[in-house]
C-alpha cells in the first residue's frame, strides 16, 4: 500500500460510519468491482424511474413547490 493510500485510510478512520461507507463504495466502484455503488430497493428505483420519465417530459416542480418542500423540512 502507498503511504498516500495509507494516510487516506488513517484519514477516513476518522469519519463517521456514513462517510466511511460511501468512500468505500467509491472506492470498490474504482478498482473494478462489480457491485453497485447503492443498491436500491423495488421501490426506490420505480421512484428514480417515474423521476427520470417526468424530467423527460420536462415536468419540473415550480419554484413555489420546491419552496413548500424546503418550508415543510425546515430548511
């Protein structure tokens, strides 16, 4: 191991679980792996479908919609 891929290593140790879960998804992604990055659900891919088809479409949320979403999570 490099002592660059090393001190990333060492660096990553101390990050949250999350973050250290998606460094190492990119970095099975990077050396050839075969499984996916994310796996998604039934549901969630039928999600990312039905969002693809709408932006295909050109159907976007308005300003005030995105709004409301922000409002609603207050953010």
């Amino acid at each position: 191991m490099t002592k660059l891929l090393e001190q990333a290593v060492e660096a990553a140790r101390n990050l949250p679980p999350a973050a250290q879960e998606d460094i190492a998804r990119i970095v099975l992604q990077l050396v050839g792996t075969d499984e996916p990055p994310v796996t998604l659900t039934p549901d969630e891919e039928a999600a990312v479908s039905a969002s693809k088809a709408a932006a295909a479409r050109g159907e976007f949320a308005t300003a005030k919609q995105v709004r409301a979403v922000w409002t609603k999570h207050g953010l």
